[in-house]
C-alpha cells in the first residue's frame, strides 16, 4: 500500500528547495558539504544492512527493500515543472527513489528501527540550494564537492549531527565569509574607481 501523504509531504518540500538560487549555494555552502557527507553515511549503512553493497552509493534503496514498489511519475513530473526544468538525471534517479522510499510508510522503520532515515540528508541539501552534480570520485554542490570515500570509510564515520541549530551554526560562518568576501571586493572596486578618477583628472595618486 502506498503511503500518498508521505509522498504529499515530500513533494511539497522539495517545491519549496531553494533550486537555482546562487545565493543559497553561496550561504549553505559548509552546511550542504555537512550534510552530503551524512547522506552517504547512512547510505552505506542501509545498503550493508539490506546485503547490496556492491550498489553504493547510489543503490536504489527502496527498490531494494521492495522490488514490487511502484512510484507514480506523477511526482516527479510535479516537481520538475515547479522547478521549471529538468534536473540532472543523478538527480532524478535519487529523487525518485525519495518517493518510493517514503511510499513505503513505516515498513523500513519497522524492519530496522535502530536505522536512521537515508534520504533526509539529501532532501536538506536540495531545501538548501538545489541539485548537485555527479563527479568521478565525489559529487559537485556546485560550489565545492564531497567524496564518495570507501564503503568501509563510511561505514566507520561516527554519525554527523544534522539537527537545526547545528546546521544554523555552519550556515552562519558562511553569512560572515560571504560578507568579509563581498566588503573586500567592495573595497577594491572602490580603489580602482578612485585610480581611475585621479587618472581621468590629471590629479596626482596619494595612494602610493
């Protein structure tokens, strides 16, 4: 049975993502990368428990779990003309399988409770800037990336804290970077145009 008020809920959060927006990469930047690495973690996790490592890190879990589970496209078709285009095929691929995943209920919970939720890292990322690119070892945010690392690398990782005031911590050093780093450039424009000036009047330059 499929469980459409997840499906529901999971759609309506991923309309709201903030895609396309430079601004969000900009400001989520630290957060994203926090967040991606937590993603694969728990993807090497469930991809062990459910026997398919081989699969990882972008085994289909829902599928694996359930091979009879079905997700209707209408989902994803829902969300593509919210987003106002296609997204990466990557993208998709993990998206769909978003909703086959939460299609299923609390069956996955019930089978291994002590398991934390896969796809809740990687919804985050996409509520926090958008898509993000496949690489060859890693994937693109676009703004910096994060490996893959070994199975057994992930397998090892203490779990990462995603909780909001954590998140809100990283997201702030990215707000007072982005700020020194835009005054900065600020300050230089504002050099350049004052040489400029002092050159277009004939004036003498006081600043060497």
């Amino acid at each position: 049975m499929t469980d459409r008020a997840a499906c529901e809920r999971l759609l309506a959060r991923l309309k709201a993502a903030r895609w396309d927006d430079d601004e969000a990469e900009k400001l989520h930047e630290t957060s994203r990368r926090h967040l991606a690495s937590e993603f694969f973690r728990r993807k090497a996790v469930w991809a062990n428990s459910l026997g398919v490592t081989e699969r990882w890190p972008f085994a289909n879990l829902a599928l694996l779990f359930d091979p009879s589970v079905e997700t209707d496209p209408v989902w994803l078709e829902e969300l593509e003309t919210a987003v106002g285009h296609k997204l990466q095929l990557v993208v998709r691929d993990v998206v769909t399988d978003m909703f086959r995943w939460v299609s299923l209920g609390d069956r996955p919970r019930e089978r291994f409770p002590e398991l934390d939720d896969p796809y809740e890292p990687m919804v985050e990322v996409f509520e926090r800037g958008g898509e993000f690119w496949q690489g060859q070892s890693g994937i693109e945010l676009p703004i910096a990336g994060v490996t893959y690392g070994s199975l057994e690398f992930r397998l090892a990782q203490e779990p990462i804290p995603i909780d909001a005031e954590i998140l809100a911590t990283l997201d702030d050093k990215d707000r007072v970077q982005l700020e020194k780093s835009r005054a900065r450039a600020a300050a230089e424009r504002a050099g350049h145009a004052d040489k400029q000036a002092q050159l277009e009047s004939g004036s003498p330059d006081t600043t060497t």
